[in-house]
C-alpha cells in the first residue's frame, strides 16, 4: 500500500531527470516517457482497487506521524481523479509524439510533462495545504514552459498572463496556509477538520473565502475566468489539450477537498457557491457563442462547464457531489478530446477560423467523426455521458428545490449545443470564406494527419463512449466517493487514527 501511493508521485518525477540526461537521444527518451506513464496508470489503478476494497488509506512519509509530517492520502475521490488523469496525461504524450511542434522539441517538452504528471498527482495524493502549495508549484513550474513552447509572439504574450495571473494566485495560496497556521496551528487537512470549526464564524468564513478565491483562480470560476480563454489556445494543441483536461480540475478538485472537509455546511446548500456556478456557465457559454476559432470557442466552454462541478458541490448533498465527481470525469475525457481533435483540425489545414475552415467532412471524415461524438455529450444530448452527468446534477437540484440554478443549466446546455453546431457548420460543413493555408501551398485539397495523433484521439473517444456504457457502476463508484467527502470521517480516522 505505501508504494502504490508513492509510486504516480515518485516515478514520473525520477524519469523526469532521466529524460533530461537524455537529450542526445530523443527516441530513447519519448520511449522512456511512454513506459513511465504506462507504469504509473497501472499503479494508478492498483490504487483505485485497493482503496474501493479496503477504504481510505494513507502513508506518513519519513514515518513521522501525523499532523507533523508529510502524508499521503488516497480515498475513493482522489483515486478516481488520479486513474482519470493518467490516462489523459499518457495519451496526450501519444498524440505529442505525433505533433510536430512538441516533437521537436523533445529535449525541453518530455521533462517538463512528466514534471506536469508529478505535479497532478501530488495534488491529487497530499494530505495537507503546504505540499498541496508545493504540487500546484510543480505543476505551474512545468506548465510555465509548456505554455509558451515554440516561442512565438503571440504566444509568450498569452502566457506571459497565464504566468502573471498564476503567480499572483500561488502569494494568495501561500498567505492563506499561513493565515490557517496560524488560527490553528496546522496544516494537515485531516487535523483541520476539527480544528477551523472551533474557529470564531468570522474567522471561519474569511479563511473558507481566501481558500476558494485561491482555488477558483485556478478553476477559472465567474469572475476569475479572464486569463483562461487568451492563454490556451497559442499553445501547441498537446500541451492545450493538457491544460484544458486537467488544470482547471486539479483547481476544482482543491476546492471540493477544503469546502467538504474544512468548511462543511449544516446538509443545506451553499447560496454563494450556487450563484458562482450559475455565473460561470452563463459567462462560458456567452462567451463560446462570440467566438470565431475553434480553440477559443472550447477554451470558453471550459469555463462553462466548470460551473455544472460548482453546481453539484453547491447542493453539499451526495447526490449532487456524485454528480460533480462523474461530470469532472466526463468532462475531462470530453474537453481534452475535443481540443486534440481542435490540433488534427489544424494541423491538417493550418488554422483554426471559422471563416477559413468548411467542407472538412468529406475532406476528413475520420476527424469529422472524431469531432460529432465528443461534442454531442459536452451538449449533453443522450445517450452520450455529457446527459448522463448533466441528468445526475439536474435530478440531485431538483430535490432541494434549487430551480433556478437546475433552469440555468439546462439553458446553458441548449446554448452549449448551439455553440456545437457552429463549429460543425464552420468547420466540417460549407465552404470556407478564404483559403486556408495550408491547403493553398498543397493545392491537392487532400487532408492527413499522422496516425500518433489520430490513434490516441480515437481512443478518447472511444473511452467517452465507455463512460456512458458504464454509467451505473461510474455513477455507484462516484456516489460511494461522495459520501466520503460529505461524510469525512472515514478521511480523518485513517490520518488521525
């Protein structure tokens, strides 16, 4: 049990400085790369069984005991986000090896997004708010190359906001564990679980607000969504569709974690939170509705659906949290596909402009087809997982009379088909407005892409499908998650026992 927890944490960051010691051989390294990522998606599981099977587990590192060392925890939560985000970060490694833009630059990129892996991971697995600061420092550190790989003007500008916005928000998270230390003392969640409710209702409340304006930047929740849509889409489609999948729900995942654990409500819901969800996907879809470019038109939805996680938390219910868990784990799956597809788009035609895209349906069929799938569940149509995650939120605000938020969202969902529909109309239907520009040196008006990019985009969705096949299980699977975060008891004893 103390390797399995270790390992997804431990094994990527070892191969991190194997691959940089490899940069005269870049075959080797993208090997290397492939097998970690495999063995840690084989650990990443072998933790999900063990922990569905015997419950929370935890292991104190050093073996220093609790709330003074470092722990390691795994419940069925964090579990299940960390098999989920594995199988992202190994087929999105696929899909780079195929891409040129990240291909060749392997000496930088295959480090870095195993540094990435490391940093996902430890958020996923830490036990206390001082080495959560230092996996999302990880995670940023590494994600601060990524995002301006390839170097162009654009580019740096864009993420030149990503890194100003995030580095603002990491003072604001390391103010806020020294402001929880000093209340009370500690940092370990666990611990803290019984101390912040002896806390004064003041102190209590100003902690859970720095905690969660900390954490929703990082979710890109209303109103702090802006640096989101202009920092994605310069990004080389890998590393997009990386960040799209996972980052904004590393910073949901941290919310969920403190406002269950440390900041629980009396079984009533949270008028704030639900206002925040009911903003976000209002503001995400408007905003997608605007667009003119596949990658800012998915970078919006993000935010959008971000708000449907929010929403479920907000019931503070165990159906609504069940539902936030299996959406979390049908969006990442969805949003990262769509924007690999987004990459196949582009990199077939050399834009992603609306007015420049048109007839790609009969000229790439496979990536039209890759595209209708996973954009029909993000709408939320069935029988796609989007309607069974959307269906599961809708029913758990239905039976706390919550209608106001339950009708936003269904009205979002129907704006989110919209949006959908634009794309396809833009893209795989009519006839482009310009010539795009790779199609103009070509001059064939034949369109591929190379079978590394297009097998793991596929397989993705594929895997979407699998999701809805397997809903009830998923959805027992998330109720029996949720229970233990309404109910964190179970979390506590095994750090505290």
């Amino acid at each position: 049990m103390r390797a399995l927890i270790a390992l997804p944490v431990v094994l990527p960051l070892l191969a991190a400085g194997v691959s940089l010691a490899l940069h005269r051989r870049p075959a080797v390294q993208r090997a290397l790369s492939v097998v970690v990522l495999g063995a840690t998606l084989v650990a990443s599981v072998a933790l999900l069984v063990t922990v569905e099977r015997s419950g929370v587990a935890a292991v104190q590192v050093g073996g220093w005991p609790a709330p003074i060392g470092i722990t390691l925890v795994a419940d069925l939560f964090a579990a299940i986000m960390l098999v989920i985000s594995t199988v992202m970060v190994l087929a999105v490694l696929v899909y780079a090896i195929g891409h040129p833009r990240t291909r060749d630059h392997g000496l930088f990129f295959h480090p870095l997004y195993l540094i990435l892996a490391t940093g996902v991971a430890a958020s996923f697995l830490t036990g206390d708010l001082f080495n959560l600061f230092v996996a999302f420092e990880v995670t940023l550190g590494a994600s601060y190359v990524l995002i301006t790989l390839g170097g162009s003007r654009d580019q740096v500008r864009s993420g030149m906001t990503y890194v100003v916005i995030n580095l603002l928000a990491s003072t604001l998270f390391v103010t806020a564990v020294g402001l929880v230390y000093a209340a009370t003392g500690t940092v370990n969640m666990a611990d803290l679980a019984g101390r912040v409710a002896e806390l004064p209702a003041g102190v209590r409340q100003a902690l859970g607000l720095l905690l969660l304006v900390v954490f929703g930047v990082k979710a890109a929740i209303f109103p702090l969504f802006f640096w989101l849509p202009d920092s994605y889409p310069t990004a080389p489609a890998p590393v997009t569709a990386i960040f799209a999948g996972l980052l904004t729900k590393v910073g949901v995942y941290a919310i969920i974690r403190t406002q269950t654990l440390l900041f629980p409500t009396d079984g009533s819901p949270s008028t704030l939170l639900l206002a925040i969800a009911g903003g976000t996907m209002v503001v995400g879809v408007l905003g997608a509705i605007a667009q003119n470019d596949v990658k800012r038109i998915l970078s919006f939805h993000i935010i959008s659906q971000i708000g449907y996680m929010v929403l479920g938390l907000g019931l503070f219910t165990v159906a609504g949290v069940a539902g936030a868990i299996f959406y979390i784990v049908h969006h990442i799956v969805v949003k990262t596909t769509l924007f690999l597809v987004g990459g196949l788009v582009e990199q077939s035609t050399g834009t992603g402009a609306l007015s420049r895209l048109g007839g790609l349906l009969h000229r790439a069929p496979v990536v039209a087809g890759l595209f209708l799938l996973p954009a029909l569940s993000l709408a939320g149509l069935p029988p796609f997982s989007g309607f069974v995650a959307k269906l599961a939120l809708v029913q758990a605000g239905l039976a706390v009379e919550a209608h106001t938020i339950v009708a936003i969202s269904l009205l979002v969902s129907l704006l989110t088909l919209f949006s959908m529909t634009k794309i396809w109309a833009g893209v795989f239907w009519g006839a482009p407005e310009e010539v795009p520009p790779l199609e103009a040196a070509a001059g064939d008006g034949r369109l591929s892409s190379p079978a590394l990019m297009v097998a793991p985009t596929a397989a993705l969705v594929v895997l979407s499908l699998v999701i809805a096949v397997a809903a009830a299980p998923l959805w027992d699977l998330s109720e029996r998650a949720a229970a233990t975060l309404v109910d964190p008891a179970p979390y506590v004893e095994a750090v505290l026992p």
